[in-house]
C-alpha cells in the first residue's frame, strides 16, 4: 500500500476507536482559550460580519445581549459596526454548535472526553425547537430560555453528573442508530436513552422541586436534545484523525450559512470553501424554499464522523422528515457515502441494513473520484435575522470544497511519485 | 363478499380503529370481581393445579406468599393441595399477565381504556428481569420487589398519572415501532418514551427525594418495561372483536406452560388448545434448552393484535436477541404473517418495511389454508420452579388450535350454504 493509503486506515482506525464520553458541564468562560464577554464562537469557516447571512447575525444581535453587553438589537449593531466583538469559528477552540453555533463567555457546554486518545471536545446545550438561537431568533423568550439553561439546567446537570459518573456516548449512539436515529435530524431514541442515564441522579440533586419539574419537562419535551452531544462525540473522534500526514480524509466540515468548508487530515488547518448549497427539503406550514437560507452550522460533524446522513439507511423513519421519497431511497444515500469512505464502523451498527456499519472517513479522492458529494441531513433556517427554525432537508456538500482540497494536497503534500 | 368476509372485515377495522390510552392505576382488588386473597389469576387458558408447569408452580407458590398467607413455599403448596387457593385465568377477567401472569389481590394494575369502544384491560407492572416471579422465580427478593411495587412505585404512579392525566398508548406504540421496538421482546425505545411521559410528573408529586431516585432508577433500568402497557393496550383492542357472528378472526392467543389457547371472535369463550410448543432462540451463558419451560404467558396478546413476532420486520435489531438470523429473515416473518391476516394496520407503520404496516387479525382460515402458523416471540423460563429467565426466543402457535377451532366453527356456526 501506498503512503496515502496507510494514512488513510489509520485515520479510519482512529475514527472507529474513537470512544467519546460525556464527562463534564463546564462554562465557556473556564476553559476556552481567550474567552471574554465580547468574544463571539460561530459555526463554519472563519467569516466576517459583513458576510454573515441573516439567521447568523441574528444570532450574534442576541448573543451579544445574552451577555449583557446592551439592550437592543441596534445597540449590538453597533458594538459589531465599532468592532468591540470578536469573532473566531468554534472549530478553532475545540468547540461546535449547530445552525449559527453560538458559543458565548457564560454559556454552559457539555465537554465530551475521546477515552481513546485523549482529547476533548466541546457543544453548547439544545435550547429545543422553533423559535431558538441557534436558528437566528433572538426575542427575549429567547435569551430568557438560554439563561435558564445557563443558571438553573446546567448546574443541575453538573451535579447529576458528578453523581452518576460519566456518561458514554458511544454505547449511547450505538443504541440509538439500532433505534433508527440518524442522530442529525432525528434524535429521538438518543434523547429518550439520555433522559434515562441522567433522571435518576437529577432527581437525586435537585432540592427544590419545582426546579425539577422544570428540568424534567425540558429534557424529555425535546427530540432533538441528543443533538448537541452527538456533534460533540463526533468533534472529539474527527480531531483525533487531525494532521496524519498523507491523509485524505476529512477531519471537518461545516458551514457558516454563507460559505462551506471543508478540511482535510493531511492538510492541517487549511478550510476549502465553496458556496452553501440551498438544502432540498420540507418546510415547515406557511413557508417555502423561498425563506430558507443556505446550509449552515456545525453539525456537519456529524457526517465527517459517519452519522447523520451517512446513517439515513439505518435510520429509515427520518426520510419522511427530510423530504426522501423512501426507506429504499435511505438505504441508497448511505450505500452511496460507503463508496466515497475508506470503511465501515465496526461498532455503529444498522440492524436494518443487516448489521452493516456506518460508512466512516470521507476520502477526499473518492469524492472526486465518483463524484458522490458527501450527503448532510440538516435543519433549514430563515434566511432572515430573528425568525427561526422553517424546514429540514437534504443538503450536498459542494464539490469545489473537495476538486480545491484535493489539488492543494496533490501540490503541497504528495511526492512526486505518489501524485495523483 | 359472504357472512364470513363481512365480519372478517369488521373484526380488522375495530382492531384497527382501537385507540388504548392508560387511564389509571387501580388495585386487583378494587376492580376485579369476586377478588380475594385465595383467588390468584394465571397466564393461559384455564388449568389445575396438578397440570401445571413448573415455573407456574413457582410463581403461585410465590403469590401465595406474597399475599401473606404463610411464610414458606410447603404451607403454601399445602395450602394449595387442600383447595383452598381458587385458580382462574387473566384472561377471564379483563386481564392478561407476561409468562405466569400472575394476578394476585394486592397487586396493582395499569388500567387501560380502548377510547374507541369504551373497554377495559388490565395487567401487572413489569417487576424487571431475572429472578422475577413472571418467570417463576419466587424468592424473598422477588416477593420483596413486588410488596415495593405495590406499596411506593404505583401510589406514586397513581398519583402522577393524575397530575398529567392519561398516556396514548397508541401514539407511544407507534412511535416506537418506528424505532425497531416489535414491543414483544424488545421494548426498549416504547420504555424510553414512557419515561420521558411519566417523569416530570413523578417529580411533581413525589416529595421525598429517596423514593423519587428508586422509582427514577427502577423505571429507567428495565427495557422492558412498557411490555405490560402493550399487553394491556393490545388486550383492550382484542376483546373489541369478541364475539363476531361468522367471525373467524382470532381474538386472543395465550399459553399458561402446558397448554396453547386460542380463542375466535365468532366462537364466543371456547378456548382451542393443544400442547405448548418449546421455543427456539438464544439461552443466557451457562443455560441451554434442556432448561427451558415450553412456551407461557399472556403476552402472545401482542401477536394477536399484530405486533411482537408479527411486527419482526419492523424490529430488525430484535432479531439476533431471538435468535433469528438476519434483518431479511425478519421481513419474511412479517410478509409470512401478512397472509394469515385479514389487514395491514393503518398506523401501526413500520419505516424500515417502506412504512407498511404491521399485519392484524388472524384468520384461522387462512392458517389452516396457508400452514403458515402465527409466529411469537418470546421468553424462555426455566422449566423448574423458583429460577426465572434462561433465554429468549421464537415460538409457533400450533396448528390443532387452528383446525380444532375451524373444525368447531364449520359445524356450530356456518350456515349450510357457507361452510367450507
């Protein structure tokens, strides 16, 4: 084998041993690096304000008086317009956040521990649907709902955990794709798991009970509440494959709502980007295609891992919700990424697809290759500031990300004799 | 279409229609008639005491106990030689139980209302797995769990199920057939979504905090735990279709160790017996089939209303825990079912079959036409008393209960013209 195919099994290897744990609820302002009040994480490649799209900088309007910084939208627009914010992309600092990704100075994360090599990974909580941050709305229901999660669910959740002990997330994860989760767009069986390791030590921590109640209602009122633990899972197994030299599988990719990035093992801490495709999906009543916005956030994690919509085959009660035609057509998508991967989870199991794992370790050469574009479930938000959550769908990764990678690898990492 | 086809078709369409909601949890002894200490309530179709298997054996000898009619399994077997203990079975009364079905006086019951015909049924909390007494275990543990159950786990249940009001069993049901549950043998993803309906209100009325954490740890430890609920919910749309003119729908299969039971919509209480046959499946480590008690239990309930083994291709990660062999094999247990059947449930769906659904109703005609005999899944207990679970597998229905019962149907009820 090749020098190119040495490192690429060893990505796949490190991907597939990867064994992330949820090991503590930290704050942003403890443990990332620099973090101050007017330092802004978002999701996807770096960006800068003026060419944020819609449901991104409503995030950051909100953000900003999330943290207190001042009281009004124009206000915010203004500290932006002045430049007292900062902004850096989350995969800078170890984090992800779906959708617009915000990661602020006082907001609580789950850090996810990869037990096989050591490293971690961070994700902000779930705030549930509709109308939520993490989509661009930002009325004061908003802020109030992440306050909450800031000072009563979080420290409630650090406790239980401190009680209970980790929770690993890759026995989690296996069980719920034999659940039929995706665990991009459907995280039922996920969140249902979860809600079953944590209550018992929440009702052992929580004194006051109506706190309970309201931490109990949260967390099993939310389908998606799994999500954000899995981009973390996902984050802390794609940094493990960071930087093998010869490598090229994909360690990340993500998008900030107005380009696509894409980075690449062998290739360090280089984004290729192209332009966010437009997800093909169902809109929720009262909208169309016309108020999405393109593809945005972090979650595309997801499928660098091997989940998401490389797991659609084993996950078939998703494709309704995502606009596919049928459980054949989910069993082709995740046959389809097999192709453009350099192997199969031998953990990550499809009962449906008769045991088959997920397809793991994007090749950047077979994506050229095939021309199979590496297939992401996701939410559709509105393309304006402040609305909120409209659709989910089917989205493409854009090809130029991979044809750019691939011609940057061939000139700066291959010797003469291995090029392609 | 001729008498038969008609009511046939009726049978499928209330079977269909059925809509079981947990109302309530009530006390064998407030709502079952003629209850007393000396009446015990059993899985299968009637039988006595010296025609009893061994772990049916096991769990009276428990009961008695349980009730605190005498301290050891001697004076309770005495007790039971001289008469005085009265033998009936669940099914008599409204009730179905799991493997020995145990249905004692002090016991609570999860009452069920089928919303669409305005009946009741009711079944035993699942008391988790193991040495529990459905499996004929009756230890001081196992009597142990069951008083816990009686005297902290339903009064807290009771009084959540207050606060919240009742639970849709069938919306529950059909989401977790979405999620791989067959919800025979495998419950996990309906266990888990019970969880998240009944835990915010156990919080809200359980004021002290020790008692809170063993409920929360005992109904978030058993992936079994809805079995009883389904039992239940498919028990009140079961009896929706008793006693059908011209019916030949199957409206109750059950097995109490030694005997199979089947009973027919359009032939009133008669039961149609013959030997329980052994299942085949898996056998926990250190057990094999020698151990095992043929077939036992209540719960072919399931099957008789269209989910457990009929529901396989909907659940292929149940296969490997039954013993069968691959997801496909799965679907040909469900497209085998599908020709015993009058109907295909219309939200009973299942993504991983292209959202078809589950079959429902058995024609005893077809059976005995097609040779193809109802397929169960179920636990395996061990053949003696006071051991419990040794496996899990798949077993038939056998063939006599059908011809004995077409037999019985050609000559009591079919007019001249329509026999066959």
């Amino acid at each position: 084998m090749g020098l190119i195919d040495n490192a690429n099994r060893e990505a796949f290897k490190r991907l597939d041993k990867s064994n992330p744990e949820l090991t503590g609820i930290v704050y942003a302002k403890d443990v990332l690096p620099e973090m101050d009040k007017y330092t802004i994480g978002h999701a996807g490649p770096p960006i800068k304000w003026e060419d944020m799209c819609g449901p991104l900088k409503g995030a950051v309007l909100g953000a900003i008086r999330y943290e207190g910084l001042c009281e009004t939208d124009v206000e915010a627009g203004v500290m932006v317009e002045s430049g007292k914010i900062k902004f850096r992309h989350n995969h800078s600092v170890d984090c992800v956040g779906p959708m617009t990704g915000m990661i602020t100075y006082s907001m609580p994360l789950f850090e996810v521990s990869n037990l096989a090599f050591g490293n971690k990974a961070y994700c902000s909580f779930n705030e549930g649907l509709g109308k939520v941050m993490r989509f661009g709305a930002n009325g004061p229901e908003v802020i109030k709902r992440l306050k909450w999660i800031e000072e009563e669910l979080a420290p409630a959740f650090k406790k239980a955990l401190d009680r209970r002990g980790p929770v690993n997330l890759k026995v989690l994860m296996t069980k719920a794709l034999a659940m039929g989760d995706e665990m991009h767009q459907r995280n039922t069986a996920a969140s249902s798991l979860f809600v079953r390791e944590i209550a018992p030590a929440l009702a052992a921590v929580t004194d006051n009970k109506e706190s309970l109640v309201r931490i109990m209602e949260f967390i099993t009122g939310n389908d998606q509440f799994f999500l954000n633990l899995a981009m973390a899972a996902c984050k802390s197994a794609a940094d493990a494959i960071k930087n093998i030299p010869y490598c090229t599988i994909v360690s990340a990719m993500s998008r900030n709502g107005t380009k696509f990035g894409v980075k690449v093992s062998g290739l360090g801490d280089a984004w290729f980007e192209a332009d966010c495709l437009m997800p093909k999906g169902l809109y929720f009543p009262g909208f169309t295609a016309e108020d999405g916005n393109p593809d945005i956030g972090d979650s595309a994690i997801c499928e660098t891992y091997g989940i998401g919509g490389f797991a659609m085959g084993g996950a078939p009660a998703v494709v309704r919700f995502v606009g596919a035609q049928s459980a054949a057509e989910a069993v082709e998508f995740t046959n389809d990424m097999m192709e453009i991967c350099e192997g199969a989870s031998s953990q990550l199991l499809m009962p449906s697809m008769d045991f088959q794992g997920v397809p793991s370790g994007i090749d950047i050469r077979k994506v050229v290759e095939t021309g199979l574009l590496p297939v992401i479930n996701t939410g559709i938000a509105h393309k304006e500031a402040g609305v909120g959550q409209v659709g989910a769908g089917i989205v493409r990764a854009p090809m130029d990300c991979f044809t750019d990678a691939l011609a940057a690898f061939a000139k700066k990492v291959l010797p003469e004799e291995e090029q392609i």
